[in-house]
C-alpha cells in the first residue's frame, strides 16, 4: 500500500533580494526539505509589481501575476510568504491571507512591531500560523530559540546587535578610525546601507526588532512611540578612542530585561560595553544576540543578520515547521496575548552606569564642581580621564560613573552645562557590564 506525499502550496508576495533568494532556495533544497518534512513544497503562484523582475529571477510566466489580491483569491494555495515590505499593502495582504484561511510567514518586523497584537489575533481565532523568524536576526534562529528551545527557562534579559549596517558602521570607526559620516559613506559603497539610511543609522530597524523579542519574551507588544530609541548620527570618533582606553567598546544594543517585580525595559541606543564581553567582538555585518533564562543561564545566537540567502534560510525554516505537521496540525501559537503581568518601565526609571565626556576650560575647580553637582545627587565617579593642557586652554574631562537612575542622571548632566568653565553641551553613552 502507498503512501502519498503531502504536497504544501506556496504564494510568494514580493521578488526583492530576499524573495529572489526564497524562489530560488525553494528550487535548490526542495529534496532536503521534502526528505526533512515528509512534504513536497512547490511554489504555486508568485505575486510581483513588476512582471520583468519574475523574468530576471526565472520565475515561469505562468505562475506570476502583479495582483497580490489572486494570493488571497487561490484556494489552492496553503501559505502565502508576504515580502513585500512596509505597513500598510502587506497588512491587508497578512489579515486577509489568514482570514481565508491560509497559514503566513513574514520578513516584515516593522509591521510586526506596529500590529503584532491585531495580527496575532487574527491568526489564533482563525486558526492559522503566522510565522516570523526572518523579522530577527535573518538567518540565526533566534525566534526558534525563544518559542521553543527556552521554553522551560523565564527570560531574564535580552542583549543584542541586531542592525548590521550599525555594527559595521562602529567596526569601521572602531578599526580604521574613521568619522561617521566616513563610515556611513563607506558602508553605502559596500552595499551595507540603503541610499536612504534612516531606518538603519537611526535606530529605528533595531527598535522593531527588539520589540518583537520582547513580545516573544514577556508576552506583550510594546506600544508605539515607547520603545527608547536612540540612533548612530551623533557618536562621535573620540569617544570612542576614550572608550577603549577605559576598556569599553561601542556597540548599538537593543536591550531587553525584566527585574524581581516583573517590570520590564526596553531600550535602543549606542551602549559601552566591556571588551573582554563576548559581545564586544561581534564585528562587521554581523548579528549576535544574547539570552539568559533563568535556568539555562547564558546562550548565545550569532551569525549573519541580514541579506538574501540568511533571511531566506529563516523562511524556510518557518516553511518547514508548517510543512512538518502538515496537514493536521493547524493550530497558530499567539504571541503577545499571555503577559506575565508584566509593566513596562519607562526611560526616567532605567538604572545604568554613564560615560560622560566635557569639554572643560582647564582651570582649578573644574572637576571638583562637577563631582559636588553628581554627589548632590547620588551619583559617584568610578574613573577620570584628562589630558594635559595649557592653563585656560579647553580639553576633554572623560568621567566613568557608577549606577544611577536616567531622571537623576539627565537632571545632573542639565546643571553640569550651566558651569562657566563647560565650553560645549555634554556628551554622554549608557553603559551594560551584564551583571
């Protein structure tokens, strides 16, 4: 007696880079994948703006149409795969896909971040996967880890360079000493960063990240408009020469952690980091991520954090899952509708030790002014740096600080800028030891 193979049918919503790398990692590892899964997964149909790119990819012209509503409209079809990008075309085509009862992978952490919550519930009343382990991290499996591997372990923080185009933009500042600006042409050139730079070099590609972590870990989406986010555009080359002469390298971290009561942080900006941290050598394009559950301890999830062939390798992972089970288990798993009664902090609350540089007259006093301004408020000073200069003349005062709340601290820094002998506004990182 036979057994007859399953057979998964796919729409693919977008041919950019990733799905160009999808259609064509479908093609080159269907036979790993039906020998993994049990099921054959065949493309049926491919929804494209323009025809000539299906032409280019080698997509068959019989399987290519510029409607993405006939992905909707095919009953045939089991999963649609949205790569289309941004917030608003791909929402209909992600809500309408599940309300007709197909199963949805998606790359897209932005829509994700802005509309988890509703998309989520759309899929649990409909019964339907929506899967998303390329909106983190491209190809490191990091969402697997979260909803799976650590499902036994309460998530006590999340620590991650999530944005390569940031992390090889302060690689190159770091290693060639470049200026900004320098590194952010030079990542253009590389093929690193988008003509337009700002969902990258702001911070803002990151926070939707990092807000998707924290839905998986804690079980709610934070609300737009109060994720911290702080981006690249005003780090400036000397500090980060000062800050390896402390000991520190400089990173774009997302962090995400909770404390005894359940409250929760969730925070995007330019952090010193120790260099004897593991984290501190993720260097280039890459991604790492840092977990640490309460029973595991510490894991660590490293590797390419973007491109076609990294991202589309998460897709199929995801493909995989649903094919795996196919078809008898249909059930979506909700994210973001179990919070741990959790409350989510805000910046004013954060506690964090600071790097503050000043551009200082050099005169008696100086220091010892700041120092009573930072005492006053409960703030101490863990280490000095300051180069020598002629009387009356302006140098850096670099100064380490032990932990203090943001509201104290950006209160101090405020009155610090009002001394006489300050000759520039204040200039200061938060920094993560990982305790």
């Amino acid at each position: 007696m036979s057994v007859t193979t399953p057979i998964l049918r796919v729409g693919l919503a977008g041919l950019g880079t990733v799905g160009a790398s999808v259609w064509r990692r479908l093609l080159s590892q269907r036979d790993l994948l039906r020998q993994r899964t049990g099921t054959e997964i065949y493309v049926e149909q491919v929804a494209v703006r323009r025809p000539e790119r299906a032409r280019e990819v080698g997509v068959p012209e019989n399987l290519v149409t510029s409607d993405f509503g006939q992905l909707i409209a095919n009953p045939a079809l089991d999963v649609i795969i949205e790569l289309i990008g941004g917030t608003t075309d791909a929402y209909a085509l992600i809500e309408q896909a599940l309300r007709s009862g197909k199963h949805v992978i998606t790359a897209n952490k932005a829509l994700l971040a802005a509309h988890g919550a509703e998309l989520f519930k759309v899929a649990h009343e409909n019964q339907r996967h929506l899967l998303f382990e390329a909106s983190v991290a491209g190809g490191i499996p990091i969402i697997r880890a979260l909803r799976e591997g650590l499902v036994g372990n309460r998530i006590v923080s999340i620590h991650g360079i999530i944005n390569g185009t940031c992390n090889y933009i302060l690689t190159r500042m770091n290693e060639a000493g470049l200026e900004f600006k320098e590194a952010l042409a030079e990542a253009k050139r590389e093929g690193y960063a988008e003509a337009d730079d700002s969902l990258d070099v702001d911070g803002h590609d990151a926070a939707h990240k990092a807000a998707v972590l924290a839905a998986l870990a804690y079980g709610f989406w934070v609300p737009p408009g109060r994720l911290y986010t702080e981006g690249l555009r005003a780090v400036d080359k000397q500090d980060i020469v000062y800050a390896r002469k402390l000991g520190y390298g400089l990173k774009l971290l997302a962090i995400i952690k909770t404390d005894a009561d359940g409250a929760v942080e969730v925070r995007v900006h330019p952090t010193l980091i120790p260099q004897s941290h593991v984290l501190a050598s993720v260097s280039g394009v890459f991604n790492a991520v840092l977990v640490r559950g309460d029973v595991v301890g510490d894991t660590l999830y490293y590797g390419r954090g973007a491109g076609g062939d990294p991202t589309a390798s998460a897709i199929l992972s995801d493909l995989g899952q649903i094919a795996s089970h196919f078809p008898q288990e249909q059930r979506a798993r909700n994210v973001g509708h179990e919070a741990l009664h959790s409350r989510l902090k805000t910046m004013d609350e954060i506690v964090s030790r600071y790097y503050l540089r000043l551009l200082v007259k050099d005169q008696p006093g100086v220091l010892a002014d700041v120092a009573r301004i930072l005492a006053t408020r409960q703030i101490g000073i863990s280490s000095v740096i300051q180069p020598e200069a002629h009387v009356g003349e302006t140098t850096p005062l670099v100064l380490m600080l032990h932990d203090a709340s943001e509201s104290q601290f950006q209160a101090a820094v405020q009155e610090i800028a009002q001394i006489g002998a300050i000759k520039a506004p204040p200039v200061h990182l938060r920094v993560e030891d990982f305790e």
